[in-house]
C-alpha cells in the first residue's frame, strides 16, 4: 500500500490523525504517575516474630529455622534470610520478579499455620507477615514532637487519628513508627521484698491478671426495657495497680505497691528517637507502587493543618526527608531539557535547511511524537520518570530524522523542477522503504531490553519502549502529515535569498570536500578496512577494561547513617553515644535537618543507631562526594562509636540497603569457621583505598549469663524446668500480665524486676522459686550460673549462618574495581573452598548486568542483522549496514573514559540507541546504491552517488542527534548524574561514527559486493555445469 499516496490525497485523514494522536497524548498525559524511577516490584514478604528474653541462638533454633525450613518449599522462593536477635527475628523472603506477590503471601500464610505447632509455646503471639517492596523509600517522614506534652500522649495521637487519616488517603500505602513509645504499666518487682514477704513472681502475676476482667455478663430484661450487664475489675494508671491487694500476710493485705514499683512508662524503654537533638516520633510515610509520589505528598501535606488543629498549641508537626522535591527538580530539570532539546534541533534544522516554512514542516514531528507517546505509556501502566523523559529527550533527536529524510527527497525533486504534488509523490514513495528499513532497525536494537528480565530489565525495558513507541509514531507521521504538507504548504517550491542561500553554499561547499575525501577512501580500499579492523578490535578492548558500575550516584540531597557501639553497651550508653553523633551533624555546615533512632527493630541489636539527615540546597554546599568525606571524616574521631555513611538514592535494592550500598555476604560450614573469615576479610576491606564503610553484621562476643542447672536438686525441691523458665522471663524480659482497654487503644501492663535492683546483684541471689511443698527456694540452690561470649545476632540465608560484609567505594572507584579488588584480597588470604561468596543487593543486580552485558549486545546486533536481511532480502547488505557500530562502541566508551565515568545502566543504554542511530547513515546510503545498481549503474558508481546524494540528510540527522544530546551531556540540574553518563556516550559515539562510517560503509559495500558476485557466478556456474 502506497502510504504517502493516500494521505497526500486526503490530506484531512492526515490532519485528523495527527490530531487524534496528540489529543489522546494530551489526555493520558494527566493520568500518568509520577516517580524518580520505572516502577521496580521486587516481591518481598517480611516474617517477624517475638519471644522475649530469648537469646539469639535460641531464636534462631526454635523458630527462624523451622519457618525457613518450611518457607524453602514454597514456589519461586529466590532467596531466603533471617536476621536473629535477643527476643526476636525478622525472616525476609525474596520472590522471583514475575511471582504474584498475594498469592505469595497465602502461601507464606498457609507455611507458618503448619509451622506454628512446633513452635515454642512462650511466643507473645505467631509469627507476623507483610508484603513489602524494599525498591521503595519512604516518601516523606512526619515529625511529631512537643515541649509541653509526654511522647506518650503524642503516641496515642498518631495511632489513632495521624497514621489512619493519612492511611485512608489515595495512593498511601501504609504509615509506619519509629520511636514508638506506647503508654504501659510496668510493675517493677523488688525480689528481695519478694522473698520477705513469701510471695513468689508466679503468685503476683496470676493476682495482675485475676484483677483485669472486663466481660460482659448477660443482659437484664424488665417489661419495658433491658440491659446489657457487663463486669468491669479493669484498673487503669499506676496509681489504681499499686492499691491492688495480691495477697494476705499475718491477716493484713499486701498490695502490689508494697513490693513492686509501679510506674507510668512505655512498652519498648529500650528505645527513642530524635528530630534535631529533640525527642521526637517519626512517621514514614510510603505510598502504593502505582501512585503519583508528588500527588501522594501533596495529599500528605495538604491533611496536616487540620492535624494540627486537632492537636493544639505546644505540639510541631513538620515533615523531612521529602522525596518529591527531588523527583519534581528532577522532572522539571529534565522537562527544561526536553525542551532546550527541541529548540536546539530546530535550530539546526534551520541553518541545515536554510528556509523557515521547510524547517517547520519537520518539526511538526518531535511535539506529535512525544505528546502521543504519552498515550501509549499510559495504556502500559509505565510512569513518568528520569529513564522514560530522557528516553523522550533523546528521541527528540531521532523522531525528525524520518521526516528530514522525506522532506530532503521531495525538496530536492522541487529544486529540480518537479511540481510540488507530483515531487510529494514520487519522492515519499521512493523514500518510504528507507523510513520503514530505519525505523524498523532502529526499534530492533532494544528488542532484547524488552525481553530482558530481573531488575535490570525492569529499568532498561521503559526506556526501550518510549523510544521505540516514538519511533513507530514518527515514521507514521513522516509517510503521512510530511509528505501532505510539504506539497500544499507554500515555500518549498524555490530559493531564497539572504541566509538560506548561505546554508545552501555551505552544504554544498561540505559535499564537494567529502566527495574529494570519499574519492581517496575508494581509493585506499585495504587502509579503510584496516581502520575498521581497528575500531573493531578496539570497541571490544574498551568495553572489556572500561570500569563498570551499576547506576550513576544521585545526589537527592538525603543521607543514611547506621551507628554501631560495642556489643555489650547499655541502652543509657547507646543514648549518650547517638547523641554525640548528633552533635557533630548539627554542627555541620552541609546538615539542614536530622532524624536519629536507636532500640532493636527485626534486624537491628540494641547496640545499633540510625540516622536520617537531609542536606542542604546543593547552592549551600559542596559536592555531595565532599559532604561524604567531611562527614565520615569528622565521625571518625568520636570514639566509642562507628558510623556508616551512605548516601541515599532512588533505586534501593535487597533489604538492607541502610546499612550500605553493596554487600558481600559469606558463608562456611562451621559457625567457627564463618566468624574468623569473615572477620579476616572485612579487615582486610577496611584495610584497603578501594573500600570505604567497610563493616561486618557478625556480632559474636556480646556477654552472656548462661544459668546451668543441677537436675537432681531441682527434682528434689519439686521445681520444674517451666516454672524456672516462666520466672527468670517474667522477672528479666518484662512480660505481659494484662491488658488495659481504653476507649481508642488497648495497653499493656508488664512485669519485670527492677532494674535497679538487678544491677547491682547476683542473678542467682534475686530469683527465688516456689517448690511443690509451698515454700520459695533461691535460686542458688539448685544452680550455678556462668558467664560467657555469644552472638549479639545471628544472620541467616537459607538454613545456613552467614556474615554481611557491608561497604562503600570512594569517589573514582567503580564497583566493578572493588569486586575485582574483592576476588584478589580471597586469593591472597587463600579462603579455602568451604568458605563461599556471594554479593546482595545492589552488587548482585550488578554482577547479573555485567554478565548478560555482552550477550545483551550481541543480542542487539543479531536482532537488527534478522530484521535489516528480512527487510533487504539479502545476506550481505545488512552486514555493509552493522560495519558503523564498532567505531560507535568505540566512540562512546572512549568518551566516557575521557569524563572519567563508568560504564553503567545509562551508558549501555546510550551504546543500544548508537546502535540504532549510526545504522542509518549506512542505511540511506545502501538503500540508494541498490536502486541505483538496478537501474544498470556498476557497485563503485552507485555507491558514490548514493554517498554524496545521502550526504545532506546524514549530516543533518547526525547534527539533530547530537543536538539532542547535548543538554543530556551538560549536566545541568537535579538528577543530572543519573542522565549525564548517557549524553556523554552518545555525543562520543556519533561523533567517532560520523568520521568512520561516512568513509568505511561504501569501501565494505563494494568488498562486499564482490563476494556476492563471486558467489552469485558459483551459483551460475554449478547449475550450468550439474555434477
């Protein structure tokens, strides 16, 4: 079907197309979320579970392994780890990208119901589970925190009116605390009153949870009227739990007041948090994978006045950490861009053209393009984000280059006197096989990124799809509203003076000095093929010693910080020691705000801190590899306490992307053995200029008390192992007794020893327990007790311990440097081969990128190689077509050598698009020789011809792409870093290219086509000469 002919001829379908196309962009352009990056589902379910006063060993015995024993059989399960701590873990298990995560979560439902049963009988409640995304950061954090009012009411606040209002709105997915200081009633126990007294633990917590009931009763009827009868002995604050009677001694009650203390408090002591140095609550608030993140804050933002009326004078509610103001920079530095991009390409659509209306009818393509472009990412839920607006940016430069193509061939026939109708005609027919070879060629290359699966893929396939969708779209308009309007559309018909006649003399001027030049190339046909040997053999070298790296390091204007202290600091201790890390970041001249929190979560020890803290404007401060530096050095002297300092980024990877960027994760047959090489190798990492952060999870000389028990004594005083284990948790891991209900909330009373009182004695002289004839026997009497080194935690991947090595590299390093370094420090400490490696993470998405790299491009070039013979239908010219992307490989990774940058995510994408920009110089050119070789001229003639007339719409496009580049490789803005790497690639790429291939296609068409004419005259000969 003759496309340009139809629409020539009808030019309101041709209008009215375009016009359907731009509105159902404009349209979907306004229902399309927001993000800093493509939507990266990672599918994770977080199990957590309690059993306080449990060791970690204990933990991980009797219940992570057991749960991870039957997690391991639930379908597409890719990773299975766990992290132990006293009284609790946290197992994290890791799907496969493609696993539905609800019906993930029944699965893991349905392990932990067949589990439970043997699981020990003390747990406080069954194991929990969640579907989290660790891909996602919160998008804002809430800071709750006042001077005149207990944390515990701001507490009770935010349970029950700030995280369900901001739950209930659009796109939130879920608010979650830090600091948490719940109210409780806490019965200290004084064992020594105990003992005078006679009254056992056992006793005064049956007489707690005896003296708690609230239960309805019956109801009463009358002839009239009934009621409903409910029974109430609930007490409320300390005050009414110290009066309460546990006991009669000598004919006198004894309440709970005369041997406990009973206090007001909070169900985690061991916990706080901190805005600026001020105690503080913070909520994190996340929104759903398909939500808009500005939309979502602006939400968020927009409830909290009448939050803050509810609440009164005397409370702040501020917010921090607000990932849309970087995402909407982001987006408005890259929507600048896009549009600098276009005004840059129609600028040198008008010095290359030389006539206003003939530049205007080209670019009416780049805005209809991208407009319904918008169109078709909606209808395939992607989202707009830095990878699908820089692929818009960069298709800029390509979507002109058809309908610079078809203009140039229908103004050339104008020029040559054909009527403007009849030259719109035969000039779009002519040219529509050579649009269709190039669009079709260029959506070819980034067919594999569109089958690429895992996280990389996910990245790489929205950046495929925009340009190619923009492509498809381009083509449609060139064959159709081009062609239309460059035969109505006035001034294309002759010259005219002034700059245009200029322009018009400087191409000529260019052509006739490539045609000199093109005439020596023809004639030193061996140097020419030499040269592409070289740049062949060179692409290769480069892209095998370039030093690679994942993706760019953003600079979002966010830090994370994990603080570790010894392994037997005291809470007290941890707080004192936070504190001075506060300090010296609020004294920081880079440091707007921070958030600090220390208290044992699912995968952090009492010992462990974390901070959040947002920088200043990047005008404020310097570099954000400076910020790094300064911080880590001045954290570096305070003693007592190691900082990790991490910046954070959009795309997080694996689930403990707080504690560092990358992480090595090691594992050994014995625990002895995993501790002494894991310790040996992070020393060795710390000791290195290629590491920085450097820090192991293992922690296994916390102190323990290890109470050994005499069997026979005990079974002599009638005292079993349940009752001494049901004492020494009560007294020591603060255990629930009741539950008071309020009319919002439900709180819990708990008893415990007083810490006091515990530390300054013996164990064994505080714990007395009742024997079978009723009297309490200290505890001393029947055990010794025992103190000894253990785990602080315990790690686990799949049924076997490991050891996290987490770390960082310094600025110039690339991680590809320090995975090489990682694999020579293994060698030279000869780590024997039951000790096994691996990476997690961000470092193991990488190590997945390097590996299908080569055959990612190989893929590419194989997949344009198919389609370009299909379309030709011929073995040899494609290969004539592919000689221009070696020196295009070349050019791009020896550009980015020269910036100092890194072969990352965005530089091989910028390789993949070269691969289909510089095809098409060698394709119009083939394209014209082999019509014109059909036409009866010899291969050398055609070929030359083909060059020279090709020459002007080569040079232009070329000049376009690259126009399109340049703002990208300036790198100017918010989020520059994550686009920069990819200008840079392909400026270099087109620039190397543009030199080669203008000189090295046509000398390897005609080697070419002489193989193909000895082969043809093989042919001729074997059919007349039959064996």
């Amino acid at each position: 079907m003759n496309i340009p002919g139809f629409f020539i001829s009808r030019p309101v379908a041709a209008l009215l197309l375009t016009a359907a196309l731009t509105l159902a962009g404009l349209v979907a352009y306004r229902h399309l979320p927001v993000a800093a990056l493509p939507r990266i589902d990672i599918p994770t379910i977080s199990v957590s579970t309690a059993l306080p006063g449990a060791t970690p060993e204990t933990v991980a015995t009797t219940i992570s392994t057991p749960l991870i024993r039957e997690f391991s059989a639930i379908p597409s399960v890719r990773e299975i780890s766990a992290t132990n701590i006293q009284g609790a873990s946290a197992i994290v298990l890791e799907f496969a990208l493609e696993r539905d995560i609800d019906l993930a979560a029944a699965d893991v439902q349905a392990a932990i119901a067949r589990t439970q049963p043997h699981l020990p009988v003390e747990m406080t409640g069954s194991p929990v589970y969640r579907k989290l995304n660790p891909a996602d950061a919160p998008v804002v954090l809430i800071v709750l925190r006042s001077d005149t009012h207990l944390l515990q009411q701001l507490d009770t606040f935010a349970r029950t009116v700030i995280s369900p209002r901001l739950s209930a709105i659009a796109g939130v997915a879920q608010v979650t605390m830090s600091g948490s200081q719940k109210y409780a009633v806490r019965v200290q126990l004084d064992p020594l009153t105990l003992a005078a007294r006679g009254i056992g633990v056992d006793e005064v917590e049956r007489a707690v949870q005896a003296a708690n009931a609230h239960t309805s009763a019956g109801v009463i009827r009358s002839p009239d009227q009934h009621f409903n009868l409910e029974v109430s002995t609930q007490l409320g604050d300390a005050q009414a739990w110290r009066d309460l009677i546990i006991a009669h001694r000598n004919g006198r009650p004894l309440r709970l007041g005369d041997v406990a203390r009973v206090i007001d408090s909070v169900e985690d002591d061991q916990r706080a948090s901190w805005h600026n140095g001020s105690p503080a609550l913070i909520l994190a608030v996340q929104r759903q994978p398909d939500a808009n993140t500005i939309e979502v804050v602006d939400k968020v933002r927009a409830a909290l006045p009448r939050i803050r009326e509810e609440l009164g004078p005397g409370v702040s509610l501020t917010t921090m950490n607000d990932r849309s103001i970087s995402i909407r920079t982001a987006l408005d530095d890259v929507t600048f861009t896009l549009v600098l991009t276009i005004g840059l390409v129609c600028a040198v659509l008008y010095l290359g053209i030389g006539r206003l209306t003939t530049t205007f009818i080209p670019s009416v393509t780049i805005p209809v393009s991208i407009v319904a472009t918008f169109a078709a990412m909606y209808a395939l839920d992607m989202s707009l984000d830095n990878i699908t607006l820089l692929a818009l940016t960069l298709s800029v430069g390509l979507v002109v280059d058809d309908a610079i193509v078809v203009t140039d061939n229908i103004v050339r026939r104008i020029e040559a006197g054909a009527p403007p109708h009849i030259a719109a005609l035969k000039g779009a027919k002519e040219i529509a096989f050579t649009v269709i070879s190039i669009t079709a060629s260029l959506i070819a290359a980034f067919i594999p990124l569109l089958l690429m699966d895992g996280v990389v893929g996910r990245i790489l396939s929205p950046f495929a799809i925009t340009v190619s969708v923009a492509l498809a779209i381009s083509a449609l308009v060139s064959l159709s509203l081009t062609p239309m309007l460059t035969a109505r559309m006035p001034g294309t018909r002759g010259r005219v003076a002034g700059r245009q006649n200029l322009a018009d003399r400087a191409m000529s001027g260019l052509t006739r000095g490539y045609g000199v030049c093109l005439d020596l190339s023809l004639r030193v046909r061996p140097l020419m093929l030499i040269l592409f040997l070289i740049s062949l053999i060179g692409s290769g070298w480069l892209l095998r010693t370039i030093p690679k790296g994942f993706l760019p390091q953003e600079d979002i204007g966010q830090i994370l910080i994990s603080t570790r202290a010894r392994q037997d600091v005291s809470f007290p201790a941890m707080v004192e020691l936070q504190r001075q890390v506060e300090q010296v970041l609020r004294t920081s001249p880079h440091v707007s705000e921070i958030v600090s929190e220390i208290g044992a979560t699912g995968t952090t020890s009492l010992n462990e801190g974390r901070l959040s803290v947002e920088l200043k404007a990047k005008a404020e401060r310097p570099s954000l590899a400076q910020v790094l530096a300064d911080l880590r050095r001045d954290l570096d002297q305070l003693p007592g306490i190691e900082s990790l300092v991490t910046t954070a980024q959009n795309a997080r990877m694996g689930s403990q992307s707080g504690r560092g960027p990358y992480q090595m994760t090691v594992q050994a047959q014995t625990l002895t053995e995993l501790q002494h090489w894991s310790a040996r190798l992070a020393h060795r990492m710390s000791q290195d200029a290629m590491f920085v952060g450097v820090r192991s999870d293992a922690q296994e000389t916390a102190l323990q008390v290890a109470i050994r028990v005499d069997h026979d004594k005990a079974r002599q005083f009638g005292i079993t192992s349940e009752q001494l284990r049901s004492t020494l948790r009560t007294g020591f891991a603060a255990r629930q007794a009741a539950t008071i209900h309020g009319d919002t909330d439900s709180y819990r009373v708990l008893i415990e020893f007083d810490p006091r009182v515990a530390r300054t004695m013996n164990p064994l002289e505080l714990v007395s327990i009742r024997s079978a004839s009723g009297v309490l026997v200290p505890l001393s009497s029947f055990a010794t007790i025992e103190r000894t080194a253990g785990p602080r935690s315990i790690a686990q991947l799949g049924q076997r311990p490991v050891a996290t090595i987490s770390f960082d590299t310094p600025a110039g390093i690339a991680l590809s440097e320090a995975v090489n370094r990682i694999d020579a420090l293994k060698f030279e400490e000869g780590v024997p081969a039951t000790v096994t490696t691996g990476f997690a993470g961000t470092a193991r998405v990488f190590q997945d990128m390097v590996h299908n790299q080569p055959l990612l491009l190989a893929a590419a070039i194989l997949t344009i190689y198919l389609v370009l013979g299909m379309l030709y239908e011929s073995l040899v010219h494609p290969v004539t077509i592919l000689a221009g992307l070696p020196a295009a490989a070349f050019g791009a990774v020896a550009a980015l050598q020269l910036a100092q940058m890194e072969l990352s995510i965005m530089g091989l994408i910028g390789i993949l698009l070269l691969f289909g920009i510089v095809k098409k110089n060698a394709i119009m050119m083939v394209d014209h020789a082999i019509v014109r070789q059909r036409e009866g001229l010899s291969p050398s003639a055609a070929i030359r011809e083909a060059c020279l007339i090709r020459f002007r719409p080569i040079m232009m496009t070329t000049a376009v792409a690259l126009a399109g580049a340049i703002p990208i490789a300036v790198g100017h803005g918010a989020g520059s870093e994550l686009r920069q790497p990819l200008g840079i690639a392909v400026i270099g790429g087109l620039i190397v290219s543009q030199l080669l291939t203008l000189f090295i296609t046509p000398v390897l068409y005609l080697y070419l086509e002489r193989l193909a004419g000895i082969g043809r005259r093989l042919v001729w000969i074997s059919k007349r000469h039959p064996a």
